[in-house]
C-alpha cells in the first residue's frame, strides 16, 4: 500500500491543544508521579509518524464484536446495539480500522484479578470485543451496558458507566486509545478522569448519543459514537 | 491548527488498568521467532517519580525492518514482519521485546534517520499516549547525525539510547526524576 512520505505536520492537531487531557492533572491522583516534568520536545512529522501497523481481515474472528454471543449463556444487563463511523479530520471514513472495546459488566465488574469491587461476575460476559470498520469507516458492536464502579481516587469516587475504545487508524500518531460514556450519566459530573478534558465541547465528544431510530424491536436499544482520528489520512487510500 | 472545516477529535482517555484484558495479549511482544537471525532482545523498566515500578503500564513499539523499510511502505522487504508489538509491563515494571533491529529509515528532506523503534507509553495514571524513540548506542555515528536526536537538548540525548550488547538492548523509561525519558510532542 502506498504511503505518503510528507504527509503536512501542520495539518495535525498537536496533542497540548484543550480537546485532550493534560499529562498531569491536579484531581487524577495516578498523575502526580506519573506525568512527566520537562516540557515535551516538538517533533516533525517523519515517515516513523505518518505511518502504522495495518490489520488485516483475520484479526478478527466471527463473534468478537458480539459481546453477548462469547459464552453459553445470554450476559445480564441491558442489551445494546453501540455502533458509529471512524473518520479523519477531513470527515473521510477510515475503513479497515481496528477497534478493540473493553469494559466492565451490568454490575461494574471488570473479569480482571486486580478489580476490587466485589460486584458479582457473569459467567456469560468477559467484557472484551473486536472488529474492523468497512469500507466506509462503519463499525458495529453488540454488549451489555457497562454498570458504573468505586474507584480509589478519593473518598467515595466512582466512575460512571463507560466502554473503553482502543482505535487504530493509519498512522502510529493517529493511533487513539479513549473511553466513551452514557449521555445523562449523574456520575459524569463527578469523575475526574472525564472531567482531566479541558473543553466541554470535547467533553460532549466522549460521549455516544441515544439513537432511537438505531433500536431493534423487542430486541436491543442503541448508541452511537462517532469517533474523530487526529489529522488527515496519512495513507492514501483512494483509487 | 484551528481549522473551522477539520473535524475536531475525539478526546484521549487514559488506558486505565484493565487493559490487559483486550490488549497485549500472549504473544505481541515477539515480533520476530526468538531463533531470527536478526533477533534482538530490548528490554528495560518502566518507573515512576518516586522510582517505583509501573505495573500497569502498556508499550507499544512501531518500527522499520532490517532494511529500513516500514511494514506499509511498498514493496516491504520482509513481508511477515508486521513492525508492531505491544507489552504489558510485570509487576516489577519490567518489559521486553524481542524484534529485529530497525534500519535508517528516510528523514523528511534527504538523508536518513538513525536506526529508531517509535514508542508509545500508556497505564494508569498516564491520561494521553507519551510518546518516544529508542535508538542504539552501536550507532553512534548515524545518531550524531539523527535530526530528530539532535533536536534534544544534548545532556539529556544519551537517555534515548540503548545500551546495545550483543543481541540485547537496554532502555528505561523514567516518567519523573534526573533521568526523566524525553517525550516527544507529535
């Protein structure tokens, strides 16, 4: 596949703009000792930054974007259809991207052994999808609502329901790791790490949208979220 | 950078904890059978500002093949070499990779950049992707000419370099302190 060797630096929003999280954040305990201290270095884009792993059709099996189709049994919860479009910034649809979601079950339980909320299991959710956009960027999953859970970052913290989207588009800059929330979440208001994003219109980004229109008779209610890659594609893919 | 007709994207959010149960599975730290001929193990810790271990950290490499050739680029010169791997530190904050060492890859107006690995560093507690190069002390010459590295502030340029010995190359990374890893803005 052909690729660009001078893709425009300038065409990429830089990650210090007010849409993203700063490193260090005041009310994210985890930060303190974890964001760096020294200003970050400028760098130019180079081929090593406009380019990036590419997933084929076999990196993902039949039933990974059905999160309520791995095991025996139905998972419990509140069955929806979670599904949107990954496009750049000129609002071109990626196809081919990897999207890989991870998240907790109906009760807040994450199938993890560091997890320690004691929320029951469910023997028929792990809680783990994969799949790749089509040709137009269209992607498409089936879970359960994730249940909201403590967390240690102060007294009585909780974080609101939430899916975690990881994005791979055409670049390793472009590359996004994210996590998506329920529109009129009470708890949204009160996390910090939602709350690390500067601007509220980003804010509002992190957030997928009710869709009636998307919801299955007698079946499964519907969200979409739409997700934005930084920058123009790097890879030209038109023909 | 404000582009009223861009789409603005979606916001990062921290990779959190968890992430092990999607991403870094068994095996995606090998990029290459440990019986290459061109195989290199890197490996290093990942530590914090109290010079504790991160255990919940998550590196990604993306690199070029022997021949300095992306995976993507035309015409790649080791079809099955994907140049993407991806480990989870242990609980000591410890990771390794076992790949090929990268050729010199092209810089943007001629010439080339010394043989680099591209990494991003995410975990609990890092909020958005840090993002950083390993390059290799056996080239010393080809670093001294790197446009990237020379872009670093020159006392802090030997924290991007690992210690090659053999098969084996060692590199930190260090998110606060003395030896703090430059990060790079992209």
């Amino acid at each position: 596949m052909p690729a660009d060797p001078s893709p425009d630096p300038s065409e990429y929003p830089r990650e210090s703009d007010p849409t993203v999280p700063p490193y260090f954040h005041p009310n994210v305990k985890a930060t303190r000792l974890r964001a760096p201290k020294r200003p970050l270095i400028s760098l130019t884009h180079t081929l090593s930054e406009s380019t990036g792993p590419i997933f084929g059709d076999t990196a993902v099996a039949e039933h990974e974007h059905d999160l309520t189709k791995q095991h025996q049994g139905e998972p419990v919860g509140q069955r929806i259809i979670l599904y949107g479009r990954v496009r750049d910034s000129d609002g071109r649809g990626i196809p081919n991207a990897l999207l890989e979601i991870w998240q907790a079950n109906s009760a807040g339980r994450y199938v993890h052994k560091w997890d320690p909320y004691d929320a029951p299991l469910d023997p028929n959710f792990s809680g783990v999808g994969r799949c790749l956009t089509d040709d137009q960027g269209h992607y498409s999953f089936v879970t359960i609502k994730p249940g909201p859970y403590p967390f240690g970052n102060h007294y009585n913290a909780w974080r609101p329901a939430h899916i975690h989207f990881s994005v791979f588009g055409t670049s390793f800059v472009t590359r996004l790791i994210t996590q998506m929330y329920f529109p009129d979440d009470p708890l949204l208001s009160q996390d910090p790490i939602f709350n690390a994003i500067p601007d509220e219109a980003a804010r509002r980004r992190a957030i997928c949208e009710f869709d009636l229109d998307a919801t299955v008779a007698d079946w499964a209610n519907a969200y979409r979220f739409d997700i934005v890659l930084r920058g123009p594609r790097a890879t030209p893919m038109e023909t | 950078m404000a582009n009223p007709d861009k789409l603005p994207p979606t916001p990062a959010q921290t990779v959190g904890p968890y992430f092990g149960m999607a991403l870094t599975p068994e095996g995606s730290s090998r990029l290459v059978p440990e019986d290459h001929p061109d195989a290199i193990l890197i490996s290093g810790t990942l530590t914090d500002g109290a010079g504790g271990p991160v255990k919940e950290g998550m590196i990604e490499i993306w690199q070029a093949g022997a021949h300095g050739m992306y995976p993507n680029q035309p015409s790649p010169a080791d079809d099955a070499f994907i140049g993407f791997g991806t480990c989870h530190t242990a609980d000591d904050g410890s990771y390794e990779f076992i790949t090929m060492k990268p050729g010199p890859v092209p810089a943007p107006g001629g010439g080339n950049q010394a043989p680099h690995i591209n990494l991003a560093v995410n975990g609990l507690g890092i909020l958005k992707p840090l993002r950083t190069r390993i390059y290799f002390s056996d080239e010393a010459e080809a670093n001294a000419k790197d446009p990237v590295l020379q872009g670093v502030e020159e006392e802090r340029r030997a924290l991007l370099v690992a210690r090659v010995d053999g098969q084996k190359a060692m590199f930190d990374i260090t998110l606060q302190g003395e030896r703090e890893t430059p990060f790079f803005k992209v």
